[in-house]
C-alpha cells in the first residue's frame, strides 16, 4: 500500500515503526510490539476522539490484552495480558493506539532500568548512560521519538527519574485520581500510573483521559477536570516554594540548572518563597521500608502455581533482595520494630509537606539529587537508592508531582520537579507549562 492511501493515524504508526525498527536494537526500548497496532489505528481513525491517532506505549506492568505483562521479569515471560486495565480502555476510548510493551526494571524495582530479564534500555538524550527506571522504556521510547507518549508507573519517582534523565514530561498523580485496576504491584499504598510526554500540553490531556473514579476501593471520588484545556502560564499571584534541604542533597550542577528555571519563574510572575521540610531525608528509609514489605506480600502469588515459575527461583538480584527484606521485616514484625515505626514517619513526612504546601501553591525542586550514570557502572544498593531521594517524598504523601526540562549539564537533561497539594494538578501543570521550552 503506497504512503498516499494510508490514513493518518496510520501514517502516524507506520513512521513510529520505521524509527522502532531502525533504532531500537540499541535503545531497547521495548520488549514487544502491537501486532494489531495498524488495525487499531485504521479503527481509531474512524472512530476519532481526542486522541485520535496518538502513539501510545505502556509500561510492562500495565495489562494490555494480548500482549505480555513480564515486568520485565523470567517470572512472568508468558504472561498474556487477558484483559485491559482501565487506563488502556480510557485511552483506546479516545481513539489512542498502543504500540506496544516497553522495557523497565524488574518489577518496577530500580532507579536506572538496568535490572530488566530483558537487558537495560540506553538513553536516547545522553548516549551511554542510563535513562533512569523504572519506567526507563516509556521515557526512552518517548525522547527517541518513538511514541507520542507512553504510561508509566511511579511507587517512588519511576516515573519523573527517568523524565528528567531523558529530557520529557512526566506526571505522577495524586495517589487516587488515576484507577490502578489493571497495573501489576510493586506497593499499592504508594503505586500511581501516569503520562509521559514531550510537552505538557499532550501529558495533560493523557492524564484527563485516565483519571476519574472508577469502581475501586482505593479511588477518590472525583469527576475528571479538562486540564489541557485550562492550562495557563499566567503566573501572576503564583507562590513557588523552594526547600533549603532540597541544597544539602543536591549536586551543584543540577541545583544550577533548578535556579535558573527558578529565576525564570519568578520573571514570570511568580513569587519565590524559601520553606522547610527538616524530614527530608527520612523519607528514604521509610519509603524502602515500605515498599519492602508490600513488594514482598505481593510477590506471594508468584508461588509457580499460577505463573509458571516461582519468583525468587527466576528474579534477579533486586528483587530478592526486597523478598527476603521484606519477609524478615514481616517476621519481626510483632514488635512493631520496623514497619509501624515507618508508617508513624510516613504521617510525619506527610504533614510536613502539606504544611509546607499551606505556605504555597507549588513546590519546585531538583528531581534527583544527581546525573544518570554510565550504563554498566556498578552502583552499590544504597547508592541505587539514593537517586529516589527527591521523588519518594510525594508517594509518601500522595501528592501530585511532575517533572519539566529544566536545562542540561555537559548534554545530559535534567528535570524540574514541581509537587502540589492533593488533586492540584491544574496549578502543578500551569507551573510545569511556564517552565517549559524556557531550559
Ligand atoms: N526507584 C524506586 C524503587 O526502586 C522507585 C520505583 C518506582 O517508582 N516504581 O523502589
């Protein structure tokens, strides 16, 4: 079929493809495509809506019926997906067609999307470095051009670590607003999914089409708003709250670059105000004592009984690594040693950012406290953990965060973190949307 009969959601498709196909053996980027993309976006195309045509692709732990949910895990290699999560309905009911699975750590359990049973996926903006995880196929596939957005998952800044390595957009929502129906575990207290976008207009309006209740349990109950059509970089009356603690943690070059976007914003209206979170760096511990215990009580059904392999026989290294954690925390657990006492900081660190936010309309930040390293750096476990620092704080909360190109440092992006009060998301994407194509 000649280029002129295609339609353009095909047309569209077909282009995605052919860069796929040309540049992602070295990307990996993805772990499987759509064999059933073109239909879909010749029925998309009739079917319009207002993603009409839109490239989409989702994180492997994400069910998209047909396709395989691995989590980028042995564990889970023939798992066929026998059904859509909400998210992927919501997103083919306005006509989006999803390109395929893409790549990320195991389990959702990593900082840098090297940990995949798959191999790790290379940084289309910084050649030879990592692109952050876990969610480290969707903002690849995004920043190299193959996708016009993908979703992600963030339990602790899977989704803004690898948008601010790679040099896209990416929204953690309140914990809530999106139904998780559909998405594998890694901890459901703290699990959100979320767009990831080259602008904040098109992670916008991918976040009004997935959010809004649906029949969950976990859900709040609230009506979907149209931000993209409300967005405004009108920052006039705009208070943008700065923590002195973001500076101890941060490296220099990156807090140069969260300055600048910082003056640029108070060029544009806003009001710059320093506030405290003294429990900054508390929130580390108790976010991995968390998601310890919660990964480990989720990876009880993987028991070879149901999936094909026990997990702890299959996984990698960080995975079990959680399991036996996880299993000791829960064993000790009787005394209340470790789990309730994070569960008292998680309260602690929650009011302290709600009060900082009383101050403020936004906070905005550095997103991690340093660069991505070289691919095949060995990084110790705490030094691993040490990237989330910035980004867990908001799960703990469950606050909305997202994060913007702010600059670059010798090439390498680096993201503007801006977090705001519980289902703020208007004000957080007007604050992102100022901030943009200003790096
Ligand atoms: N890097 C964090 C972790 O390993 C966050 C992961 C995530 O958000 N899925 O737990």
């Amino acid at each position: 079929m000649s280029r002129q009969a295609l339609g353009e959601a095909e047309e569209n498709l077909a282009r995605r493809f052919e860069e796929i196909e040309r540049r992602d053996r070295e990307i990996n980027s993805f772990i499987e495509l759509n064999p059933h993309a073109q239909e879909e976006a010749r029925r998309a195309e009739k079917l319009g809506g207002r993603l009409a045509g839109m490239t989409v692709a989702v994180k492997s732990n994400i069910n998209v019926r047909g396709l395989r949910a691995t989590c980028a895990s042995k564990t889970l290699e023939n798992y066929v997906a026998p059904y859509d999560a909400v998210v992927v309905e919501r997103l083919r009911r306005e006509g989006a067609v999803i390109l395929g699975m893409t790549n990320m750590d195991e389990f959702a359990c990593g900082s840098s999307g090297e940990s995949s049973y798959f191999g790790p996926t290379e940084n289309p903006s910084a050649k030879g470095r990592i692109p952050g995880g876990s969610s480290s196929g969707s903002a690849a596939a995004v920043a190299a051009g193959f996708a016009d957005a993908a979703l992600g998952s963030d339990t602790g800044g899977s989704i803004r670590n690898p948008a601010s390595h790679c040099g896209v957009v990416g929204v953690k929502p309140t914990y809530g607003l999106v139904p998780r129906h559909g998405l594998i575990d890694l901890a459901m207290s703290l699990d959100q999914i979320g767009p990831i976008a080259r602008d904040v207009r098109t992670a916008a309006l991918l976040l009004e089409v997935i959010a809004g209740s649906s029949r969950e349990a976990s859900m709040l109950d609230v009506e979907p708003q149209p931000y993209s059509q409300r967005l405004s970089a009108d920052l006039s009356g705009i208070k943008v709250g700065f923590a002195k603690e973001y500076e101890e943690v941060t490296s220099p070059e990156i807090l140069g670059v969260v300055k600048r976007a910082l003056r640029r914003l108070e060029a544009q209206g806003a009001e710059l105000v320093e506030v405290e979170l003294p429990n900054l760096e508390k929130a580390l511990p108790t976010y991995y004592l968390i998601v310890f215990v919660e990964f480990f009580s989720a990876t009880r059904r993987y028991d070879g009984r149901r999936y094909g392999y026990r997990i702890e026989e299959v996984c990698g290294e960080e995975v079990l690594r959680r399991i036996m954690l996880g299993s000791y925390i829960s064993q000790k657990e009787y005394a209340g040693r470790y789990y309730r006492r994070a569960l008292q900081f998680r309260s602690l660190i929650r009011r302290e950012l709600l009060q900082a936010l009383e101050e403020v309309d936004v906070l905005a930040g550095p997103t991690t406290p340093k660069l991505p390293h070289r691919l095949g750096e060995r990084l110790t476990p705490l030094e691993m953990y040490a990237y989330d620092l910035l980004t867990v704080p908001a799960n703990l909360a469950g606050i909305p965060a997202g994060v913007v190109p702010a600059g670059r440092v010798n090439g390498i992006p680096v993201g503007l973190q801006v977090q705001a009060k519980p289902l703020q998301e208007q004000v957080m994407l007007n604050v992102m949307l100022a901030a943009e194509g200003r790096a």
